[in-house]
C-alpha cells in the first residue's frame, strides 16, 4: 500500500474542538506546561516499556536503555519530543489521540462556564496532556510504532487542532513515539536551548528517565563536530530521596506529574518502611475533586512500582474505592519484580502494603483535623462524601473513619459538626445521636420529625447527602452511644421523654380512637398504620417508616436508579393538638373527610421531599377546600 492510498484525514469528536479552543485561549498565560505534559507522557511511555519487557525482553530491540529527547531548529521553527518507550500501532493512535478520555469528560464539560478566566481552571483540573501542543503550535506531527513492531507499520498523525487530523502508515525503524511541534508565530522564546533547560529543569526535573538535549558547543566556523547529547534533568526516582534532599517545590512538581493536575496538592505522605515487607510511599490530597470522582470505574490514581520499575496504575487491591482520590506512588522493595497484574490481586505482600497505606492516610487525615482545621475543611468539601464511603466498606478501620466525619446539624448548618462535637453537648440524660436523613440539607432540616427535639434543645445531625442513607445504616454505633432515626419506629427520647406530656398524650388516646380508625379506613393501602404523635408541636401529620424498614430517603434514591424496592408502607401519625387535626375530628362530611385526610397524606410527603402520586388531584382537592372557605 503506497503512502497517498493508506492516508486518511478524519474529524476530531465535538468535545476535541471546543477543547483546543479553550485550551488555547485559556491556557495562553501559562505556555510552558506544554513541555512538562509532552515529557510525562513520554515516560509513562518508557515506564509501561520497562513493565511488558519483563515478560518479553525483545521488546527492548536490543536496545534497553530508555530515553527521552528534546531537539529543536530555529530555522524550522521546530520542537521534538521524542522517546523509545512502548509506542503505539494505528488503532491506539486513533483511539487515544483522535479522541479524548471518556472518564470525567462529560462532568468537565458540564461544569464550564463559558467565562475563560474560570474555565482555564477547569482545563486545569481536567488535565490536557498531548493536545497542550497547541498552545504553541498550529501544526503537530506525531510520528510512532509499538515496541515489537513491524517497522513498516509505523504511524503519522497530523494536525492543525482545527478539526481534522490525517492518519497513514509510514516506516519507522525505531520503535517509540517523536512528536514534532511546528511553532506559531510569537514562540520564539522556546526555541531557545537555555530557556527549553530552564522548563525542564522546573518542571521535569524529577522524572526517572534520562531527558537528553544536544551540547550546545562553540568550534570553529565551518568545523563539524559530532552531535552530543547530555542529561538535562537528575533522573532518579524523587521518591528514593530522604525528605530533606527534596524541596517543596519538587515535592509539588512531582504531584502535577503523576497527577497531570495544574494546582498544588492539599497534603502530602512520603514514607519509608522497613523490615520484612519493605515500600516507600510519597502520596498525596489534592486540592480538589477530579472529574472522574463519581465515574463507575475510575483508576485510582496510585502507581505500583516495584524496584523504581513501574508495574501499574490500575491495581484494585493497592487503594480502597473510598481513597481513590489519593495521587502518587509506592515503590516496593519485597515484591517480586516479575509480578504480574493477575498474581497482584492474590498477592499477600501488597495486601499488607494497602493496609499500611490506608493506616498512615487516616493518619494524615486525623492530623489535619487536629492540627490544621481550615486544611481539614477544604478537604472535607472535596472528598468528604467520599471518605463516608469508607464506613461501609472497611470495618477494619470503621471507628477511625467515623471520628473524621462531619455533618451539618440543628446547631450549625456548615458541615462542621464531628460525633465528638455532638456527644460534647448531648443534653444531660440522653444516651442517643439523634439523626434524620432526607435527599437534600433542605429537607433534612425542614422535617416536622425534628419539632419535638427544636422544643426541647436537644441537638439532631441533619444527613442530607445521598450516601448517608447508606451510611446511618452501617453506623450503628459510636462511642457506646447509639445512632437513632428520629423518623424511623416509635420516637424514643428516654430520659429526655417528658412524663406528663406522654401521659397526657395516653389520656386523650382514647379520644381519637374513632378518628383514627376512620383516617386508616380512607388511607387503606397507603399506609402501615395511623397514629397519634408526640413528635409533632407545629405540623398536623408526618410520616414515620417502621422500626426495620428501609427508611424513606433511601427507598427513593434506589427507585430513582432503577432498582426493585421491597414494598413498604409508611406509619402516618398525627397530631392531635393541630386546629385541622381537631377540624377533620369534628368533620361530618364524608367526601369533605376524606379529602382533608388526603390533602394531610400528601402534605407529609411533601414536607420530607417526597413526590406525590397525583399532584393534580392534590391541587384539585386544595382548591375545593379552599374555594369553601372563601364563600
């Protein structure tokens, strides 16, 4: 096949275009990333080389020693990035660079703004990788052929950013991928040896691989000398270092790489262990939630090397789903370094290796809270509902999990409030955490569940994320002190229960024994029982689930998914103090009765964020009565 018959030019997906728009308008003032993305792209490259070679040593092509090159011509207005790492065979080029990563891309388009100041943050916090190239360029060409190989299988991909790129097969005898950036006009700073060695030297210093740039040498004019190359960056492991040889900017530097994130990270953990099973870890918090926090099946973000050998950043068992925002690495001593991805998920070794890492996170965790209480909160709003996840799914560690929690509350509607706080000002006699959860804040804190503990001061955690039904449910406990439902079976405020309002509660039972009976008659079906409260003091009626039912707010999330509910019917109290309450007990009416009683129904689904099942008939209802009054 001849080079004009194999060359096609194709379309970039929609989300590429208004990428590189915005990359290049909005990453204007920051050009010189382009270099550190193009460089850590190389040596992931070099690293999963070094990782598949083990297995198969003739990927090497004789040639082992892994390296990334920087030239440039100033008369060609050029810059290549090349590298003989693992490269790439057409499908991979079309796959990976004609299209961008599905993981968090649509979250990161959602979020833009349209306004370019904040959307170059975003950019920021999405990650650019290969298309920074067009910061600086207005054409890119990228030459490559997969380690192992048929050299007469190699790729270019070329492009404007416009829109189209070409694809064709070329020869290429060396293995790897070069990147050519043909420069706009304006660029001529990077064409500058000393300036392309400051960028590296900022930004890629760190990087493992040996990054080469030509000598730049004076001879004589007219006198050829050979082309030399020399090692611009320290290439060493930055993690191998003691803490002291490593400054904070390094330490930050690194995070943008294994990161590909522009902001500096919240924390750090750079740790060595030793004995038996010997790691070094270097993780670290970011600063803020990644865009694919959310998705199904991110990676988690944390690289296995073994022997400063890069194994995998996919390694299900080396971080809980509930630490997946954790960036950086750990390097172990003890693994054997042939191990494969398979052998990972049964490897004893790096189970206790996830379990040491886990300890010192919750470690880190607990010093923020201690030490630095504004870092905790920034934190805390980024990855908090994840961090609950942890309760559920490590009950190893549940009880250190649980003392980082926050929660908003009737005492304070910031999500400050830690068990500890709670426990500190429980009420003299009470021996529960009262709680209620709902699908939003809103919800939670408007609940009529909650006038009772507003009468009597007595403090409720208002659990308005939609992991926490999920949470209360597991979370049983916390320092001998049970965690009660206040709208979950009958209301148990134990010492704090005030004795003549319950009696009198007892004695006007009786009373309404006809109302109730006849409310339950006209809600047959709808509900599990009818009672009178005394958890009520302002509304009419609630609903209340049972004892050992699902509660309310998780029945809803789960059919909003999709998912088959067991069937439950709430327990609908009233309040028999409440002038409509006394109204519907002195009713004759019966089309008159069984609409109020209807109206009242559907006014406590409302009042706790449910959804009605015929809002029509609802305000139809609402208008008679109304319309009754008015005569």
């Amino acid at each position: 096949m001849t080079v004009a018959e194999n060359k096609v030019t194709l379309g970039f997906e929609a989300e590429v275009k208004q990428l590189l728009h915005l990359m290049i308008h909005s990453l204007y003032s920051n050009k010189e990333i382009f270099l550190r993305e193009l460089i850590s792209n190389a040596s992931d490259a070099a690293d999963k080389l070094r990782f598949s070679a083990l297995s198969n040593e003739s990927l090497y092509e004789g040639d082992s020693q892994l390296k990334i090159r920087l030239d440039y011509d100033k008369e060609l207005r050029t810059i290549t990035i090349s590298d003989n790492g693992i490269g790439m065979n057409r499908d991979e080029v079309r796959e990976n660079i004609g299209t961008i990563a599905r993981s968090g891309t649509r979250h990161f388009f959602e979020s833009l703004t349209g306004d370019e100041a904040k959307d170059s943050q975003l950019i920021g916090q999405f990650g650019v990788g290969f298309y920074s190239s067009f910061i600086v360029a207005d054409r890119v060409t990228l030459e490559t052929r997969e380690a192992g190989g048929d050299p007469e299988e190699g790729v270019r991909w070329e492009s404007n950013g416009e829109g189209e790129f070409s694809l064709e097969t070329i020869q290429k005898d060396d293995r790897g991928t070069k990147i050519t950036l043909h420069l706009r006009e304006g660029e001529d700073e990077f064409l500058e040896g000393w300036k392309l060695r400051s960028i590296i030297r900022k930004f890629s210093d760190h990087i493992s691989i040996p990054i080469e740039m030509k000598k730049e040498t004076h001879g004589e004019e007219g006198e050829e000398k050979p082309v030399e190359y020399e090692i611009v960056n320290s290439a060493s492991a930055l993690w191998t270092k003691s803490k002291d040889e490593i400054t904070e900017e390094q330490y930050n530097e690194f995070f943008k790489h294994v990161s590909h994130d522009f902001k500096e990270p919240l924390a750090r953990l750079h740790s060595r262990v030793e004995g038996t099973n010997e790691y070094t870890m270097l993780l670290y918090v970011p600063s803020h939630a990644p865009f694919d926090l959310w998705e199904r099946d991110p990676k988690h973000g944390v690289k296995l090397y073994v022997k400063k050998v890069f194994i995998t950043d996919d390694a299900d068992k080396l971080m809980p789903r509930y630490l997946r925002f954790i960036r950086g690495v750990i390097d172990s001593d003890s693994l054997p370094l042939n191990i494969s991805r398979e052998l990972l998920q049964e490897n004893q070794l790096l189970e206790k290796i996830r379990s040491g890492a886990v300890k010192k996170l919750l470690g880190l965790f607990e010093d923020l809270a201690k030490n630095e209480p504004d870092k905790f909160k920034a934190f805390w709003k980024e990855f908090g509902q994840v961090l609950k996840e942890g309760v559920i799914d490590d009950y190893k560690n549940k009880d250190r999990i649980a003392k980082l929690l926050r929660f908003s509350s009737t005492e304070n509607d910031a999500q400050e409030v830690s068990l500890d706080d709670y426990i500190s000002r429980m009420k003299e006699g009470q021996d529960k955490i009262y709680y209620i959860t709902g699908d939003s804040l809103s919800a939670a804190k408007n609940s009529p569940h909650l006038e009772i503990f507003r009468k009597k001061g007595v403090e409720v955690l208002l659990l308005g994320d939609r992991i926490d039904s999920w949470l209360a449910d597991h979370l049983s406990d916390y320092e001998g002190k049970h965690l009660q439902s206040i709208a979950r079976g009958d209301l148990d405020l134990g010492k704090l229960e005030d004795e003549k309002e319950k009696e009198e509660l007892n004695n006007i039972s009786k009373d309404f024994d006809d109302l109730v009976a006849k409310i339950k008659k006209t809600l047959d079906g709808k509900v599990a029982d009818v009672k009178l409260s005394h958890r009520l003091t302002a509304s009419p009626a609630c609903l209340v689930s049972e004892a050992y039912g699902m509660n309310r707010t998780m029945e809803k999330i789960l059919k909003e998914v999709g998912q088959t509910v067991p069937s439950s019917k709430p327990v609908f109290e009233i309040n028999p103090n409440h002038a409509l309450i006394g109204k519907l007990k002195n009713e004759t009416d019966e089309s008159r009765f069984a609409d109020l009683t209807l109206i009242l129904f559907d006014q406590a689904v409302l009042s706790e964020g449910g959804q009605i099942d015929d809002p029509a008939a609802f305000v139809h209802k609402l208008n008679n009565l109304l319309q009754q009054i008015m005569v």
